[in-house]
C-alpha cells in the first residue's frame, strides 16, 4: 500500500503545484530583476513550499488543522527552525556569495512564503475533495440498504 493510486494521485498534484510556483516565481522575478535572482527565487519558493507541504503529509485524510496535536506541535517547530535558518542563509551576503544567489529582501521573503502556501492549499483541497467523495459514497451505499 506504499504507492497506490490516491498517495501517486496526491504526489504528483503537490509536485505539480510545486513546479508550477517555482516556474510562475522565476518567470515574475525574470522580469523584475536578473537571472541570478530569479534563480535564488525560484530555489527559496521551493524550499518554502517542501517545508509547508510537511504539515499537508502528516494525515491522507485529515486537514492541516486536525492532524494530531503533538506531531504537529514537533513538525511545526521544526519547520519554524528550518525556515529561520533558511531565511537566514538568502539574507547573508557570505552564503549569497559561497551559493552564487542574490540576497533576499524582508519583502520578498514575505511573498515567497505566501506563494508558496499554494501548494500546500490545493493539498488540503485534495484531501477536502476526497473525503467529499467518500461520504458521498457512504451516504449512497447506506440509502442501498
């Protein structure tokens, strides 16, 4: 049961949405700025995207929301770890330089991770969709009897 339809179905969605944001995010920075920031832009909406997408994958089934209290009290912590360093590393000019990226502003970083929420929405969408069916289905078959 590692990979059955709905887990490849809910994989592909999300890496789709991801590649989606990243290119939408280098297009816009492409005609902004440069091609070096673009780059860095489009590489820090992935990441931000990875890091939201972990609090989508804790449950198939179940929001964001109602995923179980203490996984998500670690994951978010983590997460919230994670994305200072990050935030970090694209604001050191040391890190800019030895990663050949451009600096990130406040502003951008801001935008960056609301874009990057979208993927994690059309997850959560998803599994809303799903479980739509499936009550659907429920409702049908308990009528049948």
């Amino acid at each position: 049961r590692m990979a059955d339809g709905p887990f490849l179905f809910i994989v592909a969605l999300t890496g789709g949405a991801t590649a989606l944001a990243a290119l939408a995010t280098y297009s816009w920075a492409l005609q902004m700025q440069d091609e070096v920031v673009a780059r860095t832009y489009a590489f820090a909406a992935i990441v931000f995207t990875q890091l939201f997408c972990a609090f989508g994958f804790l449950s198939e089934t179940e929001p964001v929301w109602r995923a179980k209290t203490l996984a998500n009290l670690r994951l978010a912590a983590t997460i919230t770890g994670t994305m200072f360093l990050q935030i970090a590393l694209f604001r050191n000019a040391a890190a800019a330089h030895f990663f050949k990226t451009s600096i990130i502003s406040w502003p951008a970083c801001l935008g960056l991770a609301f874009v990057s929420l979208t993927p994690l929405a059309i997850l959560e969408m998803a599994k809303a969709w799903r479980r739509h069916r499936r009550s659907k289905k429920g409702l049908k078959l308990a009528n049948d009897w």
